[in-house]
C-alpha cells in the first residue's frame, strides 16, 4: 500500500481543540520522534501529529515549485479532508516555517502558534541544512553515528545526553524509500517569507535556543518583531532542537501560550 501523501496520528482526549504538531527538516525528522517528550507531558490535550511529505510514514510531494507553499497546501488539504476546522500549532524549524506560510495565506485556519528554532527568512546560516544533508547522505551513505553525532553537534547542547532510542528513531526514518529518493533533489525550491510575515495575524510565541548554530538569537528576535502578534522566549542550554532536549521547558511555553483560557 502507498504511503499516504500527509500521514498523521490523532492523540489525546476525543474533544477539545486540536493542536497541529510539525516537525523540522533534518534527515529523519516526524514529528512523533521530534515531540515524544513534550507530548508525553501534554496528554490531556488533543494533538494532530503530522509527517510533513517527504518525512516520516508521508509520501513525496510532486511539487518542485516554492517548498513552503507546498507543504502548506498539503496542510490545508489534510485540515479539509479531516474536517478540522480552527487550530493552533506547535512546530519546530521547517515545521514552523511551513505554518507561518499557512497563517499568512488562509489565516482562518490557525488560532496561535508556537514555532521553534525557524528561519523563514534571510539572516539565518540558510546553506548549513543543505551541507547537512550532502554530508549525512553522502560518502558511505547514512548510518548511526553519523546519525548520532548530527543531533549531538547540532540539534543538542549536550550532545552527551542524546538518548540512543532518539538515533535509532531518526536513522530508520531517514532510510525510508522517500527519504532517501528525496535525500538530496525533489525538495522544492527555497522561499523567503518576508513578504507574507505580516500577513500572519495569529498570536506567535517564537522560541529560540541560545546555542541553535542556524540563527542566533537575535535572528529570532528580528523574527518576532516582523510579525504582527510576535512574542519571544529564549531557552539556555539548548541548541536546534529544544523540544527534544528541553521537553519540560517547551510544554510549559506551551501550556502558558496555546492552552485556551478560562
């Protein structure tokens, strides 16, 4: 059986509003490996958990065009066929990227949004992903220490402390029949936000780890800035990948920014 074009897993209660969880790009990224952590501690909240196409159990995306408006049109697909209607976000890099392309085009669809470690527009290392994946998926091909040291001298300030379930968990999913058709060609082209940030009228809690090696921080607070309802936090001892490394500090943001009030 193919591989459907957006896999996703519902989790949580039946009711309530649902929360979009988008992962990031890097070789083997889903989002359920993303955010094991922090959907452990969120349980009591009903989550949509989406593998981007190209990612995780998701086909490829026939689409060379813009890479963001894609995976966004795949998204809103999804939604409709769902019939999910208002939702907030939870994302993290290309993940957040992706959502802030789809609250500036149809911005009825998302209510809030927390993304992480983003680069949706110029002043981040933009080439360092592609340097990334050329040096993961070349040479003798992927493997799991190569897996294990691209989260440990990227993605977490303790490289130490990446648990070996995570490596296998991201190795398997970067050796997929899609992952490695997609590895290096057929991601689509790159976009540049600039233009569509103010355009994003939900509120927007972006969150940055100090030692992310793609953007500094105040990449993030520029971020922030150029958008209509950005808010900022900044999480120490944490590099690309906070809501792995952090999961604790992440949900709380979460709890604080997403949750609806009473």
């Amino acid at each position: 059986m193919p591989a459907p074009a957006v896999a996703h897993t519902l989790t949580g209660p039946p009711d309530g509003p649902f929360t979009l969880v988008l992962h990031g790009g890097g070789p083997g990224c889903h989002s359920a490996s993303d955010f094991a952590g922090v959907l452990a501690l969120r349980r009591d909240r009903r989550h949509l958990v989406v593998d981007l196409p190209r990612y995780g159990a998701s086909a490829a995306l026939d689409d060379d065009g813009p890479a963001l408006t894609g995976y966004a049109r795949a998204l809103a697909g999804l939604l409709d066929r769902l019939g999910v209607g208002e939702v907030d976000v939870l994302a993290q890099s290309l993940g957040g990227a992706v959502a802030l392309r789809l609250a500036a085009d149809e911005p009825h669809r998302v209510r809030r949004m927390l993304v992480i470690g983003s680069t949706p527009v110029p002043g981040a290392d933009a080439a360092l992903g592609a340097r990334v994946r050329a040096g993961y998926y070349g040479g003798s091909g992927p493997d799991p220490e190569k897996m294990r040291r691209l989260i440990a001298e990227l993605e977490w300030h303790d490289g130490d402390a990446v648990p070996a379930a995570t490596v296998r968990a991201r190795y398997r999913a970067s050796t997929t029949p899609v992952a490695l058709a997609t590895a290096t060609g057929g991601r689509g082209a790159p976009e540049d936000l600039t233009d569509a940030l103010p355009r994003v009228a939900a509120p927007v809690l972006v969150v940055h780890g100090r030692h992310d090696p793609f953007a500094t921080p105040a990449y993030a607070a520029a971020l922030a800035d150029a958008l209509p309802a950005g808010d900022l936090a900044v999480l120490g001892r944490t590099a690309h990948h906070p809501q792995a490394e952090r999961p604790d500090a992440v949900a709380a943001l979460a709890a604080a920014f997403l949750d609806p009030r009473s």
